[in-house]
C-alpha cells in the first residue's frame, strides 16, 4: 500500500503552524470585536444557484474554479468559495437579521477553488472576513478599511504592505463605461486572448482583471474607469478618500484595480505586498450594494473584505510563545491519584499543567525537559505525609518544599 498523502492541493496545519493559523484569527477577531462585529458563521457548502448568482456566471471563480457535486437528492451543491455571498444568503433567509442593520459582521473558515496550488493558496484554504450590511454611507467603506489596516498593523504586517483603492461608481457609471470599454476592446480584438475576446461578449470589465500578458498590454491604453465616473460616484470617492486621510490610513490610488467579482460597486481595495511572491494580494474587498436584491432580498447595502489567513501568515511575525508548563511527577499510586486533583486545581486557576502517564522520576524530567516545562511538581508517600511538594525550578535548578494548598500562590508569583 502506498504512502497515504493528503489531496493536492490540501495541507495539514500541524501544532506549531496551527499556532500561527489560530494567532492570526485571533488577533483578527479581537480588532472586530473592538469596532464592534459580531462572529457568526455559514455552511461549508450551499446551492450551486447562490454563486452562480451572487458572485457571477461569468467569471472564473463560478465557471472554472468551484468544487460542485450533487447530492444524493439531485440538488447541486457547491462547497463555498468564497464567505460574502453566503452571509448575504444568511440575510435573507434569517429575517431578524434585517432588524439589526447596520449588521456588522466576522466570519472566519474554510474555502475551496479548484485552481493551480500556489504560495500561500490551496485548494482548501482558509480566510478571515468582514462585513457591513445595510450601510450605504462612506463612512463604512472607512471604517471596514481600517479594521483591516489595524489587524495587519497588529500582526505586524502594515508596513510591507500598500492599500490600493479605486472606484468601480455606481451602476449608472458602470453602464456606460462598459459602453466605452467595448467600443475600444472591440478595436483590439486580433490582440486579445480567447479567453478575454469571450469575455468581451459576457462582461468586458473582467479583461481589465486578465493576467494574460497580452492582455495587459492591450489594458495599457484603455480607457480610465475614473473618467467616467458621473457626480454621484465622484462624490462617494472622495469621502472616502478624505475618510482615510483622517483616520491616518495611508492609500494609493491605482486606476486599474478591479475585483474579480461581479458584484462589486464603487470603492474596491486590496493591501498588497511585494514579500510573498508574485501573488501579492493578502486582503481585499469593497462594496456590493446590489448583491442582496440580487439574491431576492431587499435592497441592501453591503461593503466587506477577505483576507487569505495562509498568506498572512507566511508575513506576520512568531506569535507570542504558549506559556511553559508545569510538570507532575507523582511516585506511587497515592501521590499519582493525588496529582489528578492538584492538577485540576492547578488548571482552574490559568496553569498550564502536563502529567504523564508513565515512567520513573528520570523519564519524567527527560519529559519536562522535552516540553520546555518551566518546574516540576514531585510528589511521593513522604510529601503526601506532610501535604506538601516538592518544586524544582528547571531554570534555576534549585528545589524547595511548598505547601500544597500554597501551591497556586507561588506558581503564580
């Protein structure tokens, strides 16, 4: 039988990656919760209909990219790409949500895209994200912006990074800058590649996304979305902009950003960095006003962003070490039975506390050692005689009788 291996393009995340894995979510949920975004979370997989749907038939995450399978049922159903369109999902199914707008909310787990594997993206991979639904002001396009700038500043990560915003305008600007892009794409077809000459059929603002080499040649001398903004959207951008410069979020404005999804409007953003390869896009986002009626829900308002938690943590610096612990080696069967309660003591009182299972007092130090402990507990017939332990401190070396109902007392001090 052949080495068993995980599927291409999954990984196991073992105990010292997990540690960077769950610093960034935590450090991710605190920022959140400190601007007041409630956790919650959607299914894993949802009907094939919602992405098609919400994220748009025509681009490569729905048309190329989805792990689509049908259920035993006969419904097709799609393990999730990507979280906005579910949480939106989960807006219009659950009506008390819509009761509590703005709805401001966290969300990190597991996606799946079937592309190429790559650093820092799997096959399965995992973000944090955030949204705000029912806020149509700019102040939420500032405001989801900046959590996301004090998260990467938290995990030490803002500095190699650069936030890049432009503006996509609202519907009425859409329209007619589609307008001029086909009349000019459709200049430069012979240039084009297939891919993006489909494209230009189904949606010509996709091309400006394309990293065909070719393309991006012929993008060169596109026309400019910010030309063709009307008043409205002119408006909307620069309170944003102006928003940002007073919160201190430093922003460049690049022309060419556009998401790779359908249902964008107006501000869209990424923080990028050059430290992680060609792929450098570690967060990004911005607003969907139409995406919920879509849906066939109620017209709502929605601004959001995901961050890649595997490409943030190939840049954020060690967490913050686990704490050592303490550990028990009782000798005997009275002290082992006596150890059980203390270290339950112990552990209610924030120590953290390793016990084997096994062993004479040299494989236990040869453990304590093994797991960094920072003391060892001994405790035998005498001590148990006596109620007392006896505490080696393994960075000192010396060793001393504590009582073992003052045992929290100095472990904490």
């Amino acid at each position: 039988m052949s080495k068993l291996q995980p599927v291409r393009g999954t990984h196991d995340l073992l105990p010292d990656d997990y540690r960077r894995f769950a610093h960034v979510v935590d450090v991710a949920r605190h920022v959140a919760r400190l601007y007041g975004y409630r956790e919650m979370a959607t299914p894993i997989f949802e009907f094939t209909e919602l992405f098609a749907r919400g994220i748009g038939e025509t681009t490569d995450v729905v048309s190329k990219e989805m792990y689509t399978f049908e259920d035993r049922g006969g419904e097709s159903l799609t393990l999730r790409p990507e979280y906005t369109a579910g949480i939106c999902r989960a807006f219009v199914s659950n009506g008390e949500l819509g009761q509590q707008l703005p709805l401001k909310i966290f969300a990190a787990g597991p996606m799946f895209r079937y592309e190429r594997p790559q650093k820092g993206r799997q096959r399965q991979f995992h973000q944090i994200d955030l949204e705000v639904l029912g806020a149509p002001e700019p102040g939420a396009d500032i405001e989801v912006i900046s959590v996301a700038a004090d998260i990467l500043d938290r995990l030490d990560i803002l500095g190699r990074c650069t936030l890049k915003i432009n503006s996509l305008g609202d519907p009425e600007s859409r329209t007619a800058y589609r307008k001029v892009l086909v009349d000019y794409y459709s200049g430069h077809t012979d240039r084009l590649s297939e891919e993006s000459r489909d494209r230009l059929r189904r949606n010509p603002l996709r091309i400006l996304d394309s990293k065909d080499e070719g393309d991006k040649a012929v993008n060169g001398g596109a026309p400019s979305f910010a030309d063709h903004l009307n008043q409205a959207s002119r408006d909307f951008f620069a309170a944003v902009q102006d928003g940002l410069a007073a919160a201190g979020v430093p922003f460049e404005i690049d022309v060419g950003l556009v998401r790779g999804l359908d249902y964008y409007t107006h501000t869209a953003f990424e923080f990028v960095t050059t430290h992680i390869g060609a792929q450098g896009t570690v967060l990004g986002g911005g607003r969907y006003d139409g995406l919920i009626a879509e849906l066939g829900g109620p017209p709502t308002a929605g601004i959001g962003w995901a961050g890649g938690i595997e490409r943030l943590m190939m840049l954020c610096n060690d967490p913050p070490p686990q704490p050592r612990p303490v550990v028990m080696a009782p000798l005997g069967p009275a002290a082992e039975a006596k150890a059980l309660a203390i270290a339950r003591s112990l552990r209610r009182e924030g120590i953290t506390v390793e016990q084997d299972y096994r062993g004479n007092m040299k494989r236990r130090m040869q453990r304590a050692n093994k797991v960094n402990a920072r003391a060892v507990l001994i405790i035998g017939d005498d001590e148990l005689a006596k109620s007392v332990a006896q505490l080696k401190d393994l960075d000192s070396g010396q060793q001393s009788e504590v009582p073992l109902d003052g045992l929290t007392g100095v472990l904490k001090g």
